[in-house]
C-alpha cells in the first residue's frame, strides 16, 4: 500500500505527456516527454497511478456526488444561501450547458480516459515483466470503463475516444450511441477481468471489481441473464461477504475489507495532497465544513420503522439528526444544516481530521460493494421472473442490517434484535419484490452516488415521480446535456 501511495505521489509531481487535445503542439513541460516515457516498468506503473489519480475526491473536479445525489431525490444542495449556485441549477434542473458543474466531470473524467489510451496504445513498446504488464492493461481497461460508466449515465451519448488524440480525427470524435458505449465498456470489462488477479496490492482493482461493474453495466441494459452469469463469476472467486457491521464500510481502519470490490483511495496528511475533499464539503459549518449535499426529509422517510418506533439502524449511521449523537460524541443540531441532516458516510470525527485539516480527509470512497451484487442478483433474478430465489440475496442485505444490534455495543437494546425490525420479504409477487428490491437499494447504498442512476434506469413515471419538485422532464432531462466547452471544440458534433 505504501509502495502504491509513493507513485501515488510521484504522477502528481511530473508533467506526463497527458496534456488536453488543446495543447498537442507544445513541448512538454516535465520531466518526461512522449519520446522518452512509456519505455520502462516504472514508466507503466507512473501512468498507471496517474489514471488512478483522476478516481479519488482529492480534486474537486471529481464531483460525482452532485450528480449521484443533489441531481436526485435523496439529497440537496445545502451549503450557504448563494453559495455554489451551479450546483442549485443541476438540483433544480435548470442548468445551462455552462455550468461549472457540468463542465469539470466531463473534462475530468475525460483525462482519465486520455491518461489511459495512452497508457494502452504503448503498452506494447513497454519492457517489463509480462505478466505485469498484462495485468497493467487490465487496469487500464476497468478504469477506463469505470469512467465511461459514469460519463454515459450522466451524459448519455458521448464521444467514445479509444485512442489517444495523436492526430486531428482522434481529437474531433463523433457522438457514440449509449448501447455502443455499453457494448464496448461489455467487451473491456471481461478482457479486464480475464487479465486481473483474484486478489491485487490494496488500492488497485482486482478481478472482482472488474466483474462488480461488468455485472453492473449488464444490469442496466436489462441483460439479466449476462448479470447474472458475471455474478456467479463473482461468487466463484469466493472471497467476498457481507461486513457483519454495516457502519464498518464507512469508517477509517476498517476500509478495504472483505465486502469491498472496488474503492477509491485516500490519505490524510500527504504532500503532496491525497485526502479527500468530501470531508470538508459535507462537513457541518460548526466543523469547517461546507454542508453541501444535505439528505432530503423524503430520504430519511424511506427507512423502515417498528411499531415501537425503531428505526432501521442504516439510518443513523448514514445521516446525523436531531436526538441523535453526532460523530464527535456531541448531541446532532438539526440547524447545521437546511434539511436537518448531514451525510455521515463520507465524513470522520474531528479526532481525525481537525478543523484546521478538514478538507484532507482519510475515508476511502467505496463504488461498489457486496452488498451490491447481492442487490443486482436479487433484481436480475426477479426480473428473469423467479422472485422466490431473488428474496435469497435481498433477504441477506436486510438480515446483515437488522442483526446490528447483536454487535453494535453503541445501540440502546444492544443484544437482541428488536422485534418486527426489518423482517425477511416473503412475497412472491414479481411487482411486490421488485419494489422491495428498489426501496433496499435505497437504504442500503444511500448518499453513496447510485441514486441518480437507479432513478433514470427505473423509467419516466419513476423518475418524475421522485424529481416532481424540480424542472425535470424525462424527455428532456433523462440525460444531462453536453457541456458549451466540448460542444465549442469539437467539430464532430457540432
């Protein structure tokens, strides 16, 4: 790990040749230049970590989470009144082709794409020990699909850029359609997983990731019988389970688990920086945070409660609120934030990351967990009409909730599980499990970035339904519009 944090370091002190299309004509201004880089081990694994880079929340460029949750029915904006407009404007659905917001994730997540044509159109002239070198590729290929994933379900047609930008017909690319991305992201994937290994250094993907998003994308196309068989390949490695405490994929020392597929790095305390912004940008103001991305009243509703008003024990470890203890062991004020609640998945105690330090936060960002495929296994199987075997996964996700009181000494009735708290689905009924299965994505992968997606996925009357607070129009705003500064330069979809 400490290996993988110093070229972690290192990409972020050299100008490598993966400058912007813009500026292909200039000299490079580093210690490497495209004649004198890609030709070593080292070289390879430099770039490599350079594409990782482009992954972690250390640039606020990488602001996923706005179009993952504000863009959705699970949170909004928060912050001060007028600050960050452009994030109100996506909120609201209406935003310009200007926005900043719009703009930065293009462009960022765009460079990791650059970054990683480049590393693989030269992989081949790299001498290094083959089997790395086969295993750097599958790298490449996950990423690479990891940001076309996000690209394409935020923006929806996009250029599909394969090569890097060496001449003008590889600059100006073409609007590709979304079942062509798929399709290619489909074929990357498996030759990535074919080239990963079951278990790689902590920090980098490993088979299962690359399976984890397979299975994913498939889900998406409604290839339920293709999910389903990346699944089964996932089960096969049998290395991954349910944490037996859900909070333990949110805190520091507990990252990088047995649940986890696939996480993106962070480090507090490095120069130069690798921590993460998030801890400052939904941190309470009292904290020197911003409060940005506060959950919805209409989030906190959506978790199950007994008779006897026990709540869903997911709730509180994913949201502060009134009448509960807030991280640093202090009552939650429900005025730190518009909403009355903060996201607490992404956030650490300033025992941590002081006040002074708060946006260098420590927390990895989790994209995909066992938790799941467990849920897509559910949904493909009910999907491919056998609801009886999909409640199997969906009831584990809701056992592994529940039974936090059989470990978490902190919860008042620690010991035994209360009665009637999230019980085991029993219909059959393929509508009744469906919306079973929906509402435990909800639950369990909350304020993690997926809501967006699911929402668009689920349909028109879904999606406005949740947004019916908004401008959104399904048939206008089922994917964000292409941002003014790509549409300017690019001469292929003008």
């Amino acid at each position: 790990m400490r290996a993988f944090i110093r070229i972690f370091q290192a990409i972020t002190l050299t100008a490598v040749a993966f400058g912007c299309a813009d500026f292909l004509e200039e000299d490079m201004q580093g210690t490497y230049s495209n004649s004198t880089f890609y030709k070593t081990g080292d070289h390879a694994e430099l770039a490599l970590t350079g594409i990782y880079n482009i992954t972690s929340f250390s640039n606020t460029n990488n602001n996923l989470w706005v179009f993952g949750d504000v863009a959705s029915d699970d949170a909004v904006k928060g912050g001060l009144a007028g600050d960050q407009n452009d994030i109100q404007f996506i909120e609201e659905f209406t935003y310009q082709p200007s926005n900043s917001y719009l703009e930065n994730l293009w462009r960022h997540y765009y460079e990791g794409i650059t970054r990683a044509n480049y590393l693989l159109g030269s992989l081949t002239g790299i001498e290094m020990d083959e089997d790395r070198k086969q295993e750097v590729k599958g790298e490449a290929l996950f990423l690479r699909a990891y940001f076309y994933f996000h690209l394409v379900n935020v923006y929806g047609e996009i250029p599909l850029k394969l090569k890097p930008p060496i001449t003008k017909d590889q600059v100006h690319v073409p609007l590709s359609t979304v079942a062509a991305i798929y399709a290619q992201l489909d074929g990357d994937l498996g030759m990535a997983a074919s080239l990963l290994p079951t278990k790689n250094e902590v920090g980098r993907v490993s088979k299962g990731g690359a399976l984890g998003l397979l299975a994913k994308i498939r889900l998406f196309q409604e290839d339920y019988e293709g999910a389903l068989e990346a699944i089964a390949d996932i089960e096969d490695l049998g290395i991954y389970e349910l944490q037996v405490l859900y909070r333990d994929n949110f805190t520091l020392g507990n990252q990088d688990n047995k649940e986890s597929l696939f996480e993106v790095q962070h480090l507090s305390g490095a120069s130069p920086k690798l921590g993460s912004v998030l801890n400052q940008y939904f941190a309470p103001q009292t904290e020197g945070g911003y409060f940005f991305n506060s959950p919805t009243q209409d989030f906190v509703d959506e978790f199950e409660m007994t008779t006897a008003e026990v709540v869903d024990p997911r709730l509180d470890y994913s949201v502060g609120r009134a009448g509960q203890t807030w991280l640093n062991g202090e009552p939650f004020d429900p005025t730190w934030s518009s909403t009355g609640f903060i996201v607490k998945k992404h956030l650490q105690p300033l025992s941590e990351v002081p006040k002074g330090t708060k946006g260098d936060g420590g927390l990895n960002y989790v994209f995909m967990r066992y938790a799941e495929v467990l849920l897509m296994k559910a949904e493909a199987l009910n999907e491919s009409a056998s609801p009886a075997q999909a409640l199997v996964p969906l009831n584990a996700v809701r056992k592994r909730a529940r039974e936090s009181y059989l470990y978490d000494e902190t919860l008042a009735g620690f010991g035994s599980v209360p009665a009637g708290l999230l019980p085991d689905v029993v219909t059959t009924d393929r509508a009744q499990v469906r919306a079973a299965i929906r509402h435990e994505r909800r639950v369990e992968l909350g304020l993690e970035f997926h809501r967006y997606y699911d929402l668009m996925r689920y349909g028109k009357s879904v999606a406005e339904a949740a947004l019916s607070e908004t401008d959104f129009s399904y048939e206008e705003n089922r994917y964000f519009t292409i941002p003014l500064s790509e549409t300017d330069i690019n001469q292929s979809i003008n």
